[in-house]
C-alpha cells in the first residue's frame, strides 16, 4: 500500500523504539498479575488451612470429626463451585491451563476470545478458587495464558470488551505483530511462574511460535527477564524483603546443597526417565477417555459444573480418610510448626499424610525435594502417589482454570521419593543416595512423559531448583520419558488439540507424503473474484461463504478458456478487508469509474481485530448493483504453488510463513485450486506401538 511506500526512516525507528517499550509494560503486568494471584491464593489458603487444623485438633479431643469434615468439603465444593460457573458461562476459553490453545494461536490458528479482557479475567479468578478449592491443579500453566492475552491487550493500545481505543501502538495491529508479542507474553508468564527466563524463551519457541528471528529472540528474553525481576521485586516487598529479591517465581522449590551425583547412577536415572514415560503416557490415555466421555454426555454448562463440584468433593473427603485411617505419625519438627496435624496421632507428633495434604501442591513438591529421610514411610507414599495420580488425571479438563504442571511434579516427586526409599533399603550405608535427588528425578519424567517437552522443560527445572549440577541426569530423564511415552501415545496438549479437531500444524510434514500433490490436498471448485466486481456479488458470497480469502482473477473475456481453470490469478483478497471496503463504501455505479479517494491502512487497522459480520455491513438495493475496484487493496504478489507441488513443499510454506491459505495455479497461472490449513492438517503421521503410519483426519469446520 502507499502508506508503507511513504514510510520514513524516523517512522521505522520509532516504531521499534516503541516495540521494545510494549514489551517493557507486557513484562511489568504480567508480573504483577502473578503475584496478585499468588498472593490471594496464599492468603486464602493459609487461612483455611489454619481453620481447618484447629478444627480438626480440637474435635479430635470432643469427638465431632464430622465437623471439619463438613467444613473442608463445604469450603472446597464452593470455592470450586464458583470458579468452575465462571468458566462455564462467562469464559469456557478459560478452562484448563490454556496452553493448547495459545499454541493453536501462535501456529496461526484462530481460536474464539482466546485473548479477551473476560479471559484474562476469569483466568486470573478462576484459578485463585481452584487452587483454594483443594483440586489436584497448580496455577502456573494458567499464566502463560494470563501473559499471552495481556501482551495481546497491551500491543493493541485498544479495548473492545470496554470500547476504549487511547489511540496507541496503532502499527502493530496486524496478525503478525499481535503473534509475536502474544509470544513474549507466553515466556513471561513461564519466567513469572517459575523464575525461569531462559526456559521462557524456549518454551515460546518448543510449544508455539511458527515464526522466529534473532530480533524476536532478545524482545522475548527481555520481556521474561523484566517479568522475572519485577515479581521478584514485589513479592519480596510483600513478604517483608524489599529489596532483597529472594523470590525468583511463584515456584520456589528450593536450593539443592551439597547434593551429588555419581557416574555410575546413570542407569537408574534411565529406568526412572522409561518410568515416567510410561506413567505419562497411561496419564494421557486415561484423560484421553475421559475427555470424549465429557464430550460425548458432559456437554451441558451445569453438567461441567456439577462434574467439578463433585471432584472437589472426592479430593477433600479421599484426603480426609487417608489422614484418618493413616498410622504413619512422626515428631514435631520446625519446619512443620505451620501445618502439623495431629488427628490420630499422640501428643507431641503429627501426622505425616496430613502434612503433605494440609499445604499447597507447590508446597508439597518442594517439602518431598528438601526434608530429610524418614519423614515418610513408603506406605504413606505410595498411598499417596496412586491416589494423586488419578486425582489429578480426573481434574485436568474440567470446567475450571487449571494447570497440569504441578500435579504431576507431584505425582513425580512422590514415587521419585519413594524409589529413593527403596535404594536406601538396598544400600544402607551409601552416601550418593539422596531421597530429594530422586525426588526431583522422577517429577522431571513424569512431567516429560505427559506433556512431552525436553528442551524448554530442562531449563525450566534447572533454573527453578538453580541447580545446574543435575542438568545432564534432568536432560536424560526427560528424553528417555519422551522416547518411552511416545512410542505409545502423542503428549497431553497433542492429544487435547486433535479431540478438539484443530488444525494445527506440527513441526514436519507428515512422514511418507512425498507422493501427496497439490492436486490432491487443495479445495474445489474454487471461489474467485474480478479485479472489479458487483457489490451484489460480493456481499451474496460473503453471506453463503465462510471462506477468508478469495483469489483475485482476469474478468471472463481476458481470461483462458482451459477446462476446470478459474481465471488468470492477479492477487487475492482477505474477507476482511471486502467487509472493511464494504463498510466504507468504497465502490462506484459503473465499471469502468473509480472511487475518489482509497482507504488507507489506517482505516483497516481502526477495524482490527473485531470486524463487523457481512450481517452487520448495510448496502441498498440500488448500491447491490454498483461496481467495487479491488486492484488497490488485493495482494498482487502473494505465494502461490503450482498444481504439481508436494505436500512436504506446502506444509513448509505454511509453516515457515504462517499462511491460512494458499492459490494453486498450473503451468498457465490459472488458479485451479486453494490449499487452506485445514486442508494440510487432515494429513497426520500417528505413532501406535513405535509404528508410523500417516492418516487422514476430519477436522472440525466449526
């Protein structure tokens, strides 16, 4: 267009100036979303925990158990019961951790109020009740959720949920721009979640972003270290420590001291990585039958509610026969001063199932990383690990804001710990084994076996425990998990996607689709446009078509008369921007005439991203039968692939330049069909068993 023709030099620099600073304000928010959410939950937290301890205590002695029971089941069902209405009426967008569908995003696939105002809203919200509800969820998943849709909100300068444009940052609001700082979002709420800005970075690059360059890269690792340092700096102020910044995340899972470890453990760290796999992948199957059972009779808003409220209602009382009928009992120690249970205990010692129940899932994790040997019986683990387990299978996909990170840490940490017990028992007097180093080992694999992440998952780990003398035996734990868990299954956020018929677009294409041609994956017949067409035309085909891009073409006395050819390909244009051209009325009463003046990109960015429907564009009778130009607005030098193309060549272009759609001409330029990313998307290679074959899919049109 002539408005980036007339672009200065100065223009471009100050774009960029402004670009790093939306990245500043994108880092900043999203740290002090994370320590708003951290804060309530610790607050409310630690108020019912207390409640329900002096409870407990006191009608231990005056035989009313029934009391804290009732109220532990009558605090979670309605903390539950109010984040899960939340997300079912106000935002379903919201549910679970939102990973999947910020990858859907930044793979270039649009997906309904992923980034609204509500989402965030709901999110933030919602997670606050779940976490205080006792389910089996962390909150750090949700807030890759939560940066992404403010660093969507921020980049735009606007609000449409609020109707509020302040008239700012106006050249970034394109797709393109939107992507990449929706991935800075994404790795500031990983830095902000775990203290990990490197980790960030790559997990915007491992789990989303189709596009990336090296200015990317250090806009992305600046908005994870700004994150990172900014909640650090006001949780410590809130914790009493201004200044001092001792809180590197919401996860503070502690330092290793002083722990080892020794070449000839390798193996073990092997057989715990195939462990985890395998854990992982029976996680995946098991939610995978859950998920359709919810799809298939779960499908009503109160069924969803009612499903988590029940859940809720599960956990707490499975948790409170546990610590009734548990005899493991130990002495008071300081670290548990704050959340010791004495239940059935004598005096003087508490319960050791009712410590890791009575504290948050992050809590949890870092007592089986850091307390001695012997805190627990190998009952009490075991216990615990197959109860969580399914627990925390059961509750990722309701109805509520979740996460899946730290319950199956948990669930790691747990039989990590326990293996360390029974390598003990093996070597008594040995001085390598370390309960903790176990523990850390298996949440790593049981981690890697579900959602399938190695390289951003071990940054990750490392610098949340800040610990990079366990990178090697970490790294191995999660390949060896990947390796054993894929020879099964895909990972939980793939399988997720494919339930949800998305068409998302992995790394490759398929394997062993060579032979697949042009041909054979494009749409037709193909709907197409002149360069200068009936408004009528137009507003009828917008109206019976969902299409989002149309080929522009010759009119039919300059085009070819070659068979099941569609006209000389001249360009393409968006839906879009035929509403946008619509709307301003941008057409005239004869073909041959032309419009006094031409929108400019300004008008088209006013627009973004919420365009009105073709319902909502009012056109007269008499104005039906006026002529639009589209020369000046359609893409004249957009890709197009020839008829003869393989299916690796366009899966390449689709993936490396992000198209949602792509004009298939022959050897005369004639358009003969369009390849649309639903098309590519049917073709995927499956893995059952270690045996690849490649299917072809119904994807969702809806």
């Amino acid at each position: 267009m002539d408005d980036q023709r007339t672009t200065t030099f100065s223009q471009i620099r100050r774009t960029n100036e402004t670009r790093w600073l939306v990245i500043l304000v994108i880092g900043i928010l999203t740290a002090v979303t994370a320590c708003l959410i951290d804060m309530c939950i610790e607050t409310i937290c630690e108020y019912k925990f207390d409640l329900l301890q002096h409870w407990m205590n006191q009608c231990i002695r005056d035989d009313c158990i029934i009391v804290p029971y009732l109220a532990w089941v009558g605090m979670n069902a309605g903390a539950v019961l109010a984040g899960s209405a939340l997300v079912a009426y106000v935002a379903p967008v919201a549910a679970a951790s939102g990973i999947p569908v910020i990858k859907c995003y930044l793979n270039g696939v649009k997906v309904p109020e992923v980034v609204r105002f509500k989402t965030l809203l709901v999110k933030a919200v919602g997670v606050v009740l779940s976490v205080v509800g006792g389910l089996a969820v962390g909150k750090e998943g949700p807030m890759i959720h939560c940066g992404s849709v403010i660093a969507a909100g921020v980049s735009q300068g606007k609000s449409t949920t609020f109707r509020k444009d302040l008239g700012v940052f106006k050249d970034f609001r394109e797709d393109h721009e939107k992507r990449d700082f929706v991935s800075a979002g994404a790795a500031a709420g990983v830095a902000a979640a775990f203290g990990a800005p490197v980790g960030g970075v790559l997990f915007s690059l491992e789990e989303g972003a189709s596009f990336w360059n090296q200015s990317l890269t250090w806009r992305i690792f600046f908005c994870s270290t700004i994150s990172a340092f900014s909640l650090s700096m006001i949780l410590s102020a809130f914790h009493g420590h201004a200044g001092e910044l001792s809180f590197s995340g919401l996860v503070n899972f502690g330092e290793f001291e002083d722990v080892q470890w020794n070449i000839m453990e390798l193996p073990i760290y092997i057989v715990m990585g195939a462990t985890g796999g395998l854990l992982g992948a029976i996680f995946n199957y098991v939610n995978f039958r859950l998920t359709v059972f919810r799809i298939r009779y779960l499908y009503r808003r109160w069924t969803k509610v009612v499903e988590a409220v029940m859940v809720a209602v599960v956990t707490a009382s499975v948790a409170f026969l546990m610590i009734d009928v548990s005899t493991d009992c130990r002495p008071h120690m300081d670290e548990f001063k704050d959340n010791s249970l004495q239940f059935n205990c004598s005096d003087g010692r508490y319960s050791a199932l009712g410590q890791i129940w009575f504290q948050t899932p992050e809590a949890s994790v870092r007592s089986l990383f850091h307390q001695p040997e012997g805190t627990w019986s190998a009952a009490t683990l075991g216990g615990f690990f197959v109860v969580y387990f399914f627990l925390s299978c059961w509750t990722y996909g309701l109805s509520v804001s979740s996460g899946v990170f730290i319950p199956t840490l948990l669930v790691g940490a747990v039989w990590g710990r326990l293996l360390g017990v029974g390598v003990r028992a093996i070597f008594p007097t040995a001085t390598w084994v370390n309960p903790g180093k176990f523990a850390l080992l298996g949440a790593a694999a049981t981690l890697g076996g579900v959602v399938r992440m190695t390289l951003s998952l071990s940054v990750i780990l490392i610098e949340a425990t800040r610990n990079i003398t366990f990178a090697l035996p970490i790294m191995i734990a999660l390949t060896v998990a990947k390796w054993v868990g894929d020879f099964f299954s895909e990972g939980l956020y793939d399988i997720h996607l494919q339930l949800a018929g998305v068409p998302f677009l992995g790394w490759e294409a398929p394997s062993k689709s060579s032979h697949i041609s042009a041909r054979e994956v494009m749409g037709y017949p193909v709907i197409t446009f002149r360069m200068v067409e009936n408004v009528g035309n137009i507003i009828d085909v917008l109206a019976s078509c969902p299409h989002n891009g149309f080929p522009v073409v010759d009119t039919p006395e300059e085009q070819s008369s070659e068979e099941h050819c569609f006209g000389r390909y001249r360009g393409i244009i968006l839906r879009w921007q035929l509403i946008v051209l619509l709307q301003y009325k941008m057409f005239h009463s004869s073909a041959e005439g032309s419009c006094a003046r031409n929108l400019g990109i300004k008008n088209f960015r006013d627009a973004y991203p919420r365009y009105p429907t073709i319902q909502q564009v009012h056109v007269s009778v008499h104005e039906r039968e006026y002529s639009m130009d589209l020369r000046p607005y359609m893409n004249s030098s957009a890709y197009t692939v020839s008829h003869t193309a393989s299916l690796p060549r366009i899966f390449k272009l689709f993936r490396a330049l992000g198209l949602r759609h792509l004009v298939v001409v022959n050897s005369s330029n004639m358009v003969v069909g369009i390849v649309t990313r639903k098309d590519l998307a049917r073709y995927r290679t499956t893995s059952h068993y270690g045996r690849l074959s490649m299917e072809e899919l119904h994807i969702s049109h809806g």
